[in-house]
C-alpha cells in the first residue's frame, strides 16, 4: 500500500507538470540576423518577394501547428531594420543591398500572418549594439555611428550606442515609438540591453564625466540602462496600453551561494537589473536567457520565481540550439526536464531560441505538439489589464 500510494503521488505530480495550463506564454526567438532563421535568400523582385513570404508561411504553419502562441520578432539587429523605418535603414540580409526596400515590408507581412493563425507577434529589438564597423562601412552616412556619433562608442571593432549618453534612451525610444505607431504589434521585445562586459571595459570615460555626476560607475551604469527600460516602456504605453513591453535578460540574476561565481549576471557587468524593472511596471514580463544545464539551470529558475514573486511575469528562456552537437548536444530530456520545472514552479511560459531548432530536431517538435502544447493557451494577462488575481498557470481544462 505505501508502495501505490507513492506511485499515486508521483504520478499526480507528474499529470500537474506536463498538463497544458490554461494561461502560458509559449514562445520562439524568429532570428534574422544573417538570415539564420529567415529569410534564406535576399528579395529584389516579385518573385524573390513571393519566396520570401512562402518560406515565412512555412514557418509559421509550423510552429503554430506545434501549439506555440508567441512569435518575437527580430525587427532590428545591430542598427538595421526589416521593416519601413525614416530612423534606421533597411537591412541587406532581406533585400540583398544595404539600405534598399525588398518591395514589400517584413514586419507588417509577419504581423499578420500570425495575427492569422491565432498568435501573437512582438517586434525583437536588439538595442545597444550598433553594427560592426564593416556594416557600417556599407551603410555609409545612413550608418547609426555616421547620422549619431555623439552616442556611438566603438569597441573591438563594434559599434555601440552609449547607454550613458541620454539621447540613446529618446533614440531608442523612438524606434520603438515608429513601430508602436505604425504597425499592429502585440508587444516590444527589447534584447542586448545591457553593457557588452563579456568583451572588456566599455570606453564610456567620456560619458561618465560628463554624467556621472559622482555616483558609483557601476551603479551609474544601472540606472542607465534602467532609464532606457523606463523611457521605452513609457514611450510605448502612452501610445497603446495594452502593448506589452518586455526584456531578454541574461539567464542568472546574480551567483547563488554554492555554485560556481561569474561576474556575467544580470547584477554584474551586463548592469541588468530586471527585477526593479518588473517591480516599477516598465515590464510586463521579463524573459531570462537560461540556456545552462542542470546545477546551472534549476536552482536559478527557482531564483528568479522566488524574486519576480507577484510583481510581473517571468517567461523561461530555453536553450533549444544547446541540442545541436556543436552547441553541447543536450538530449531530449534535458528540456523535457527544465519544461516540466518551469511549469512546477508556476511561470508564465517558455520561449525557445531559437527557431530553427524547433524545424532541426523532430524530436523535439513531437514533445511539444504531442505532449506539453498539446491544447492551447491563452496568453496571460497583464496586470494593468486585469486587476484581479493572476490565473494560476496549473489551470487545467
């Protein structure tokens, strides 16, 4: 009898983890920088255009058939757009020449493709990166660094905006403002926003002095980044409230005691610090890039469940690409266990980086449409939207 009984417990625990809840966020990264996840081939003529649109269908038939509700995006990459912007220019990836239109507009295109098929689409904005300086040799004046270099820092051969200037919080305010204004989007996903530590010291020497006023670099740095978080998101709530306005943030908030130390968390060199971002409002929900494994993996999840609390929605980010063999060949259990955790913990979904890992590996597919997505899901409610308490996300219909 204790022998069934424990059976009973597990088997419980296991029916509540993989059950579809009724509110989840079931995301995938749509990546266009360099083509990676699309489009395979430059448009320049009716032909290539209709090419570029059917593969885009493809992809969204299929992961719509795979249950997923959130497509984010990639409208900007490092200071190139794949929609119709009078700030940015247009990138070579989707028309084959930098700065020239491919005919038609990307964004506008997918936006209602998903709008088509039941999901949401929120525009993917890489921010603080500026391009390399190759890229911008090729866009010669129209270049971020040649139309902005009073806010353009260079280091290693990359182009950065300076998140110490205060104009790069209007600038990017301001690109998510056209986007806002022009197009039906469901929600801005701001992405690289943060401090590039993993390459060295940021020259911001200059800034600094300039308005840093005595405070602590670090902490100046923070608040930096927290001012362009605040002024985006105010940005875009004075134009549609109900646009959600989130964050990819790096996937540890800072060390746990116990596990291996590394200053590239949230807290350290990157000067994230997304919990006050969710505590103020200027995020609806954050999206922590958690692609580690195990020790790495479940005792941070936990972390940032216990430290978003009831202040907003947390959103894991799942290393799909971690199952290619170049890229740490996980198997197949390895996500199933960090799915079955988010949902154990009580999240508001997961998202997957990155597309083309979800077409790569078969397996994969047939556990999400057969298993964890197998019914659908609702997307879950802002606060400001919903006043009442949250749905719990173990909802069972």
């Amino acid at each position: 009898m204790r022998n069934l009984f424990t059976l009973i417990i597990l088997l419980t625990s296991w029916v509540i983890a993989t059950a579809s809840p009724k509110y989840e966020m079931r995301a995938v990264w749509l990546t266009t920088n360099w083509g990676l996840d699309w489009p395979s081939a430059p448009a320049s003529n009716s032909h290539e255009i209709a090419q570029q649109q059917k593969e885009m269908r493809a992809i969204l038939d299929e992961v719509a058939a795979l249950g997923f509700n959130t497509i984010f995006f990639q409208a900007r990459t490092r200071g190139e757009v794949f929609y119709n912007s009078a700030i940015e220019p247009w990138s070579h990836i989707v028309s084959g020449k930098p700065g020239n239109s491919p005919g038609y507009d990307p964004l506008a295109f997918v936006i209602d493709e998903c709008h088509s098929r039941g999901m949401e689409c929120h525009a993917w904005l890489i921010s603080i990166p500026a391009g390399s300086v190759r890229q911008s040799q090729r866009h010669g004046n129209n270049a971020t660094s040649a139309r902005h270099p009073e806010m353009c820092v260079k280091l290693k051969n990359e182009w950065y905006l300076d998140p110490g200037n205060p104009q790069t919080a209007t600038y990017l305010a301001s690109i998510a403002k056209e986007i806002a204004t022009n197009y039906d989007i469901d929600g801005i996903h701001l992405d690289y926003i943060r401090y590039p530590g993993e390459h060295g010291r940021f020259p911001d020497d200059k800034s600094y002095a300039t308005y840093g006023q005595g405070v602590p670099l670090k902490e100046w740095r923070m608040n930096n980044i927290t001012h362009i978080v605040h002024t985006v998101s105010n940005t875009v709530k004075a134009i549609d409230n109900s646009i959600m306005v989130s964050t990819a943030t790096l996937g540890r908030y800072e060390i746990i005691d116990g596990l291996p130390s590394s200053d590239w968390v949230c807290t350290g060199s990157a000067c994230q610090d997304p919990i006050s971002w969710l505590n103020n409002g200027y995020n609806d929900f954050i999206v922590p890039m958690m692609y580690y494994s195990q020790h790495n993996y479940f005792p941070y999840l936990a972390d940032w469940v216990d430290r978003v609390g009831n202040n907003g929605y947390m959103v894991a980010g799942l290393g799909a690409y971690r199952m290619d063999k170049r890229e740490g060949k996980w198997s197949l259990d390895e996500l199933k266990e960090q799915i079955t955790a988010t949902r154990q913990h009580g999240t508001a979904g997961q998202a997957y980086f990155r597309m083309q890992h979800l077409r790569q590996f078969p397996d994969l597919a047939h556990l999400l449409a057969c298993n964890y997505y197998q019914h659908p899901a609702l997307i879950p409610p802002m606060r400001h939207c919903n006043t009442s308490t949250i749905p719990p996300t173990h909802s069972i219909e």
